[in-house]
C-alpha cells in the first residue's frame, strides 16, 4: 500500500476591522483611497507590499510602512507616511564654474511647488553628474543640501565639487594582430594629447571610430571581425581608451559568376567588376561593384533591376553569383517640372535631353539636372519618379528652387595694383523677366580708369540651342606711361559643335583704340612700333574663332570635369580697319575630386601673336596679378619683357595655375595655390624654365546680389625681392 502525503497552503484572509493613518500634510482619505483600502474588506499578507508599491506611486513620500494588529478574525492596519517637502523656490547650485545655472535648472527641471522624494535628489545629483561628463569634465561630486520649513517648503542646494577635464592620455588595442596599433589608431577622430593637439574626448566621434575600424577590417577581408565597445576609463585625470579586436578569418575571393543576365553579356560585366578572384575579399569594392551593375543598368532604363549577390562560404574562400532580374525597361511618361516660381518653364524644359517617350537613362537624368544648375539661377535641382502606371511607364520629376537675390546690384570701391582705387556700380540679371536672358552694366571711375560696358545675351534665339548677343564698351585706362581709350561694339554667336559638351564660339568685334598722355620720359625706338604711332585713332575689325569643350560638373564652383577651349582670333587691315595681328590660344582645365571637400584644379595656358607688321603694344601679352593671365604673387601686368625699364608685353605666354580648394559651403570656398607663368618676346624665346612662380592663399565668398567677392594673398618666389601681394576681384556671375 502506499501512502498518500498531501501538502495543503493556506492564506489566511482577515476583515479589515480599522485603518489609520499616520499622515502630517497629506489627505488621509487619499492614502486610503491609493491604497485601496476600507474598513470591511477583505486583507491578506500580500496585500502589504502592494500598498507600499501604490502609496509609491504618489511620489509624495520618502518612506511608507504598514503595520498590523489581529484581534480574532479582524485586522487593525496602520499607515505610517513620511512627506516628502514641496520645492519652496528653484534649485542653487555651489561651487559651478565650468557650467552656469541657467544650464543646470534647464537639465534639473525642477519648478517650485514641485515635491522633493529622496528619489528625486538622488536623479538631480546623476543629472548634474551627466552634464559634466557631457561637456569633458569627470570626476564630479555633487552633495545636497535641503532646509525645510514649518509649513514642508524646502529650500534645495547643490554643492559641487567640479572634476577637471581629462584628456586622452592613450589608446589601448588588444586582439589585433593583421594591423598595428599605429595603423588603426590613425584611423580614429579621437587621438591622444601631443604637441598643437588638444586630446579631446568626443564620445560620438568615439562611437564613429568603431564603426571605422570594423569598416577597414572588412575592406581587409576580416569579415567575421568583433569591434567591442570601448572602455573609457579615468586614471591621473587622463583617459585610458580601450579597443578589443577579436579579427577572426580573413577570407579570399573565389569563383566570380552572373545568372540571369541578358542586357550585359559576362564579358560586360567582368569589366565593372572592382576586384578579381583570389584577391582578398573587401567588402567596400564588392558594394560598389554592386552599384556600378545597377548605374549601368540604369542608364539602359533597367530601373526596376533586382540583383541578388549569393555567396558560398568554402573555409576562407566565398564564392559570388550575382542573380539578375531584369524585368522591363521603363519609359518616361511626362516631364514634369516645380518649384520655378520666377522661371519661366521652357527655359528649364530646353535644357533638358529627357524627352517623354523615351527611356528613362540615368546617365540623361544627371545631364539634365546638371544643365539647369548651369543655368545659375537655381539653388538645387532634384530629379525623383513617380507612380510607374500598368505598362511601366514613369513620370519624371525635376523640382527646382529658385535662388533668391539673382540680381546682381554692387557699388563701392576697389583696389589694385594698376588702377589704384576705383569707385563702380553694376547691375547684372541672368535670368531677366524669368527668361534666362542676361544683362550686365557696369561704370567704373577712377584716378587711372573708367570703364563702361553694357552687354545682352539670348541665350535660345529663335528657340534653338544658338546663343546671341551684344556687348558695348568705353574704357579709358593709364598705363604707366601712357593713357589707352578704347571703343567698341561686339557682336557674339554660339552653337553646339557635333561633340558632346562642345560649342563653337563667334564673335565679331569692332574697336577704336587711340593713345593719349604719353609721357615726356617714353622714348620710341628708332626702328618698328612706336606708341606715337597710335596717338591717331586706329580701327580693328576682329573675328573670333573658339572650340570650347565644357564638361564641369557645376560651372560656378565645379568639383569635376574638364574646360577646352582653342581661340583664334583674326584682325586685318580692310576698308576702315588699319590694325593687323593673329593670335592664338588654348586654355586647358581640370577638377578632380580628392576627397572630403577638397578639389584639385589644374591649369594651362599657351598663347601666341603675330602681325605683318609689329604688334602693338596693347596687342601683346601681358602676365601677373589675377585674371585669364594671373601669375599670383605679382602685381597686374608686371610679367613681360621691357625695354628701358618699361614693360612692352611680349608675342607669346605660358601660365600654369594649379589650385587646392576646400568648399567650405555652396556659397564659400577655401583655397591655396601654386602659380607659374611668363611673357616671352616671341614663341622662338618660350623657356619653360624661366617661368615666375607664385604661391599663397584664398577665399571666394559668393554673396546675394553681389556676385563673389575674392580675395588672394600670393608670395612670389621669384621677384626681385620675394614678398606677399594682396589682390581683389569680383565677378558679377558667379564664377569660381
């Protein structure tokens, strides 16, 4: 037989019999009714804690206790509550320095009347703690200080005692064996304090170096790779930062495939590929070989590509195939374009080359956007499709937004070298009454000059892809020993040449030049070119010839791309005309993203001029200064061959500019740079080795209805005695 043992619990259940409270301030009728207690109910043993965890949840209290008497089958419970005080004014803080109150009270949020729990302080001291460790000061105490009144109001005080701020004294790396410490210390925003560096704790850029070193591990083929988080701990007022490496296997690239694909045969796509097989696997080139497949699809209008990447782990050895789903190619439905509350709207959809009907190419949409931006009256230019319809036709979208202050209204002073001080005032419009004509005027008077030029340009005459315009000129400016008065009338065409980015430029120029003032101290030579020879007015009838190839990214400030451009101009002697020269020039650029927000330019320029008879001096070239022949680091004009002391231009040029430029914003740029150029009295005498070289600083700050105000600081290296020169310019349009 067995025995049967059954273990039975009881809880006892009481009637309450009586509750009282033991409350200074407080409603004893709320306690009650958050304790959920009355006379006649029913109480158990359990019910105790509850009624501490109610009562707790008033936040009125410091301390609650509930004691209990059993007299038959009735229970007698008492509530003790001690009361917390009521704020009486704001929190005072003692001893803050390095953090003003106003900062502390608005972390605290504490308001008078508020009630002050143990538990509150306790918060408050961690807060205040937080807000120095946030701002680099560790170390902290902070103590509290609390008088209260007869009627519970209390006064609460902070007492701090403020830590100093450490600063990185090292950098620890454990577990790393494939990199040395160096190596991936150089990789971290944060470094320890040395010499011209601070040493500084930035948390968040702390946070961003993780991220960072597990980037470059995975580049290196450590794809399984454990980045702890670091321990930041504080020894002699420096932080000790340590980073645990766990690298795990590096892994290879394998046997490289493609499925599914029909639009690009293999061969095609092997060439996009950024890495071979047996190369080490990084991550960073198989995710832009990635994006390079769907750049190129899309430029077939292949947007609704997917590609799937499989991969086979074989030991350290992954396999990839690259699974493509094709689908259909999309069409573009409607153009649609917003946000041009000035601009009229066929002067953004003419610079367009996506056409409804078409196929939606990527590589178009980019041409497009850059197009209108090139215009110069738009702030941003952003592409984006709609709701693709049943047949996967897509409308798209350019919304543009319009720049404010387009107009260009100056007046004021400049300086330079040549003209000294001159007062001007411009007005310019590039984009007049919204239909991207350009007009520009502008009077400069001054002790050596004063200039006047209106100019008209139609940008689409006749609604072709043929610019026009006009430009009117009076410029009388006083050279070093002479004064040259020159006007003139231009009359200008452009159309696009049958290579892409390219354009054909021509201008017909017609100028009366006369030479006034020579001075007393010019002595003419005996034989060809004398300035007395001009002081009768002669006529010059010009055409320019140019081949202008103009690839930049965003003319104003371009970050890519290339600019050509291969002139010829021709002066003869017909009916009126009575100067004769041929002169020539080729001008390239070059802007290569370096990274960050750095580009690199580079510059060439090469020109020569020719006469049948002597060219005139104000014919000829002249180097130095800032312009289309700046040599930085020298004054205006002041490269050219001489005779006598003066300058007399010469028959041939070579400048090199090449500039390091940092975008600091859309509208303000950072730069240095290295000049070289020289004049040569023919191209028989061209010695690259005796060029004059330049070298200094910049900054170009674009400001609304002003245009970009420039401002150069270059030392030449090879003036007589090597100084600095300062030069100035402004540019109505823009231009960087």
């Amino acid at each position: 037989m067995q025995a049967k043992v059954i273990l039975l619990f009881f809880l006892f259940h009481y009637t309450i019999a009586d509750v009282n409270v033991d409350a200074r301030w407080t409603d004893p009728q709320l306690i009650l009714e958050a304790a959920g207690l009355k006379v006649g109910g029913d109480f158990n043993d359990e019910d105790v804690q509850e009624i501490i965890h109610n009562l707790a949840r008033l936040k009125l209290f410091n301390f609650v206790s509930v004691d209990t008497s059993i007299v038959g089958d009735g229970i007698f419970i008492k509530i003790t509550v001690e009361e917390a005080p009521f704020l009486k004014s704001r929190p005072k803080f003692i001893g803050n320095k390095k953090i003003k109150d106003k900062k502390l009270r608005e972390r605290l949020d504490l308001k008078p009347g508020q009630v002050i729990t143990d538990k509150t302080i306790f918060d408050c001291k961690r807060k205040i703690i937080a807000l120095y460790k946030e701002n680099s000061f560790y170390n902290t105490e902070v103590r509290d200080s609390m008088t209260v009144d007869s009627l519970n109001k209390a006064e609460l005080f902070f007492l701090i005692k403020e830590g100093g701020e450490p600063r990185i004294g090292s950098i620890v790396i454990n577990g790393n064996s494939a990199f040395s410490d160096n190596k991936i210390r150089k990789l971290m925003q944060n470094k320890p304090k040395a010499f011209l560096r601070a040493g500084k704790l930035d948390e968040e850029k702390l946070a961003e170096d993780i991220v960072k070193i597990r980037e470059f591990y995975k580049e290196h083929g450590y794809l399984d790779v454990e980045v702890e988080e670091p321990i930041i701990e504080v020894k002699d007022n420096k932080f000790i930062i340590t980073i645990n490496i766990q690298e795990n296997k590096k892994y290879y690239i394998g046997d490289i495939g493609f499925e599914g694909n029909s639009v690009f045969g293999t061969q095609q796509l092997e060439r996009l590929l950024k890495y071979k097989s047996g190369e080490v696997y990084n991550i960073k080139k198989v995710n832009e070989t990635l994006q390079k497949f769907i750049e190129a699809y899309a430029d077939e209008g292949y947007i609704y590509l997917k590609i799937l990447p499989v991969e086979n782990v074989r030991d350290t050895i992954i396999d990839i195939k690259y699974v493509f789903e094709e689908s259909q190619p999309a069409t573009i439905n409607r153009v649609i374009i917003t946000g041009n509350y000035n601009t009229r709207e066929n002067v953004i959809r003419r610079e367009l080359v996506t056409i409804p009907g078409d196929r939606l190419r990527r590589s178009n949409i980019i041409r497009s956007a850059r197009e209108i931006f090139n215009l110069g009256f738009f702030e941003n230019v952003e592409p984006s499709t709609g709701t693709p319809d049943d047949s996967g036709n897509i409308d798209l979208i350019y919304h543009v937004t319009e720049k404010e202050g387009v107009a260009t209204v100056g007046a004021g002073v400049s300086y330079s070298a040549q003209d000294k001080l001159t007062g001007y005032f411009e007005l310019s419009h590039p984009n007049l009454f919204g239909r991207g004509q350009r007009l520009y005027t502008k009077f400069e008077i001054g002790g050596r000059l004063t200039n006047y030029q209106i100019g008209f340009t139609e940008p689409w005459l006749f609604d072709t892809r043929t610019s026009a315009g006009a430009d009117l000129y009076y410029t009388n400016r006083f050279w070093d020993y002479y004064t040259k008065r020159d006007i003139g009338i231009a009359g200008r065409l452009s159309f696009p040449f049958y290579l892409d980015y390219t354009r054909f430029n021509y201008t017909l120029r017609t100028e009366r030049t006369q030479i006034l003032d020579i001075s007393e101290s010019y002595q003419p030579p005996s034989s060809g070119y004398s300035l007395y020879d001009d002081t009768i007015p002669k006529w010059t009838v010009a055409n320019s010839f140019a081949l202008v190839r103009d690839s930049r990214d965003f003319i104003f400030n371009p970050s890519s791309g290339s600019y050509l451009v291969l002139k010829t101009e021709i002066a003869k002697k017909f009916l009126f005309a009575n100067i004769d020269y041929n002169r020539i020039t080729f001008e390239a650029r070059a802007y290569f993203p370096i990274f960050w927000k750095f580009v690199l330019m580079g510059r060439l320029k090469a020109g020569v001029v020719t006469s049948i008879d002597e060219v005139p001096l104000y014919k000829r070239f002249y180097a130095g200064g800032v312009g289309e022949d700046g040599v930085r680091g020298y004054s205006d004009r002041s490269l050219s061959p001489t005779v006598d002391g003066r300058t007399v231009g010469g028959d041939a040029i070579f400048i090199n500019n090449i500039e390091l430029k940092m975008k600091l914003s859309p509208s303000v740029a950072f730069l240095l740079f290295y000049d070289a150029g020289n004049v040569f009295e023919s191209y028989k005498d061209m010695n690259l080795h005796k060029l004059y070289r330049g070298i200094g600083a910049g900054i170009r700050v674009e400001i609304p209805m002003m245009g970009v105000l420039g401002f150069d600081l270059g030392y030449g290296l090879d003036r007589e005695r090597p100084g600095f020169e300062p030069h100035f310019q402004i540019n109505p349009f823009g231009m960087f």
